[in-house]
C-alpha cells in the first residue's frame, strides 16, 4: 500500500492517491474546496491510460462540484475521486478497500455514485467505515427531473415556448440519467433521439418510447434542438464545435467543455449553452435532501427550481451581454467569497 497526501493552501485543498496493488486499487480523490462544507462528489469507475490521466480528470471534476454545490445553494464544497477501472478486479474487495482511504478523509469527501458506480458501490464503500452517500438510494432519477426542467428552460428562453411538444431532443447516453431523461422527454411530447455506445441499450428505449435512435459516433454532429450530452466529459472541444448542429446544449454530463474557451466558440454559432454544473445539480440535490429527510414534494419542488435557475441565469447573460457560463461562475464564486468572509469572522 501507498499513500500520499498533498495539503495546500492553493486549490485543491486535498488531493489522496490510493493504491493497493494485492487489491488491484489505483484511485485519486481530490477534494477542491471545503469553504461552503464537506466535499461531496461521486466515484467515477473508469479505464484511464494511466494515473496521470486519472487525476487530471479527478481535478478538473472536483472543480466543477465546487461550482455546482455553491449555484445550487447547498452547504457542500466540491470533490470528486475516480478509480481506474482494471480488468478481472475483485468488485467488492476493490470498493472496501477504496472506502478505507475515504475514510481517511474523515469526512471531509463525502462520495456518491457517478459513471460507472452504483448505489452497492457506495454500500461497499461505506462498510469500511467511510462516511457516504446515495447507499441507498441512486440520485440519477433526481438528476434527470433537474436536467429536464433545464431543458424546458432553455427551450422557453430561446423559443418562447412553454413546453417540448415536437422538440428535437438528442440525449447522448443513456445509463442511469440518460434512460431517466429520455422517458421524462416523451412524456413531455419531445421527439426523443437516443444514442449509446451500447447499441443495444438505446435501441430498446427507443422502441419503448417511440423514438428514434442515432450511432454514438454521430451523435454530437446529428441536427437536433437540443442535445443532451449524459455519458463522457469533454464531448465538446474546440476542434469539433463546428461540427455540432444543436441550437442547446444542456448537459447532464459533467465536464462537458474542454475548455471554457469553447463556450465563446458556441455562442459566436448561436448554440445556447446552459452550463452544465448548473443544469445537472438535480443529484446533489436529493443527497441533501436524503441527508436532511425531506418530503418527496419539498424535494420536487427544489428540482424544478433548476429551471428557474437556469432561466435567470439566461436572462442575466442576456441582460449583461456575457455568457451564460461566465454569469454561472459568477454566482458560485460569489457564494464562495460570502462563505469565506462568514469563516474569517
Ligand atoms: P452511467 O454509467 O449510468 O451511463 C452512462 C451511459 O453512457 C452508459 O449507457 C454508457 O454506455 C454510455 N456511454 C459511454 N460513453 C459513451 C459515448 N462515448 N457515447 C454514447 N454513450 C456513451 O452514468 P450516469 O450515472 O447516467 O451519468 C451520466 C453522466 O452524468 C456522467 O457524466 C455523470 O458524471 C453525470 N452526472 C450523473 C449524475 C447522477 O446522478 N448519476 C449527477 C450529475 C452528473
């Protein structure tokens, strides 16, 4: 076993190595920022080149959970950690073994599930004495009701209108967020596209919905009005821009821009990108809620305000002549700079 643990007073607060060869454990866990609370985010369960890689994608993830907890008004600082998927691993030996590193973190990360973990994942993780979320119950269909409400935000806000009926709405994987959307989608009346590297996954939803399906390939050049990317980050870099033919991106994916230089590049091609650490907090969201014991209509209600956000944060961008992921940013690094000052007192 090896450990290495970096505290710094710049981002990120914490980043933890977890390594255990016997158990075939190679993961990362970066907590960004704990002004606003304990850092919630997901275990990603991914095949990565290599460590390197992994990181990478652990920060720049961790980040946008920073940015996501602090729009959505709830007490959590940002984290994230991803473990290197590796063939033939014990599942549930590589998941305990993984908690007692989280538990090392005391609670300071506070995980859930993300791609590629599932709510046993998580109760896994926890019977190692982690403190954990989502163990019971999986956040995707929660997030799915925030996502949808971002779309009808965003259809209202560029169309003027109040509901999807005949909308184009391509969703780009369709796992556990992805599968809840789509069904979200037709029953709003959206004309919904569906693709998926597992062909046969978005084949049978689409039969079940009525609607069509698109090859994972071609999904982000396909015309539609709205794409929703619920798979992989960065499906959006500068080199294929040009290429998406959505008028909205609405992401329930995180991560979704490469850099931010490509939300300049969506706009000067009148693309509407609602960001997606604001579109896709409907997640975090019910784990507060779970934590809090919430009605389920209390909890309704608040995923619902995602579109609300999300319709201000437009009409804002609008107002001021910037982004809307500029205005976004400007809000989570507001609330971050209130929560430090309320700590400095
Ligand atoms: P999942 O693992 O259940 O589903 C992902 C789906 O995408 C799978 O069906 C997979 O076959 C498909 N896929 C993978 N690569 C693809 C590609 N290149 N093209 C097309 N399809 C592809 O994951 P989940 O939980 O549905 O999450 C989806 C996205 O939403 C992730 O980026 C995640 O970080 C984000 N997210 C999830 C939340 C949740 O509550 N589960 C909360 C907030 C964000």
């Amino acid at each position: 076993m090896a450990t290495q643990q970096l505290t710094t007073s710049n981002q990120p607060h914490m980043v933890l190595r977890c390594r255990d060869e016997d158990a075939g454990l190679c993961a990362v866990i970066v907590i960004d920022d704990t002004t606003l609370g304990p850092g919630l985010g997901g275990v990603r369960h991914a095949v990565y080149a290599d460590e390197s890689e992994a990181l990478t994608e652990c920060l720049r993830l961790a980040a946008a959970m920073t940015r996501k907890n602090a729009v959505a008004q709830l007490p959590y600082g940002g984290a994230k950690s991803v473990v290197l998927a590796r063939r033939g691993a014990d599942r549930p030996r590589l998941m305990r073994r993984f908690g007692e590193f989280v538990a090392q973190t005391h609670g300071q990360y506070l995980p859930g599930v993300d791609m590629g973990t599932t709510v046993d994942d998580l109760a896994l993780i926890g019977s190692s004495g982690a403190t954990v979320t989502c163990a019971g119950t999986d956040p995707s269909p929660a997030t799915a009701l925030g996502v949808w409400a971002a779309v009808r935000a965003a259809v209202a806000h560029l169309d003027g209108r109040e509901t999807l009926d005949g909308v184009r709405v391509l969703v780009q994987g369709v796992g556990h967020v992805g599968s809840s959307l789509a069904r979200l989608l037709a029953d709003d009346g959206a004309r919904v596209m569906l693709a998926d590297v597992d062909a046969e996954r978005s084949r049978s939803l689409a039969d079940e919905l009525g609607g069509s399906t698109v090859a994972a390939e071609v999904a982000a050049s396909t015309p539609c009005d709205v794409l929703v990317p619920c798979a992989v980050a960065r499906l959006v870099t500068p080199t294929n821009v040009a290429a998406l033919a959505c008028r909205m991106l609405v992401p329930a994916a995180n991560d979704t821009l490469s850099d931010a230089g490509c939300a300049t590049m969506l706009a000067q091609r009148d693309i509407l990108y609602v960001p997606d650490f604001v579109a896709n907090a409907g997640g975090v969201v019910a784990i507060h809620a779970d934590q809090g014991g919430w009605a389920p209509e209390r909890l309704r209600n608040e995923l619902l305000r995602i579109g609300d956000r999300v319709g201000d944060i437009l009409a804002e961008g609008d107002a001021l002549g910037s982004l809307p992921l500029a205005v976004a940013e400007d809000h989570a690094a507001r609330r971050i700079a209130a929560g430090r000052e309320v700590a400095a007192v």
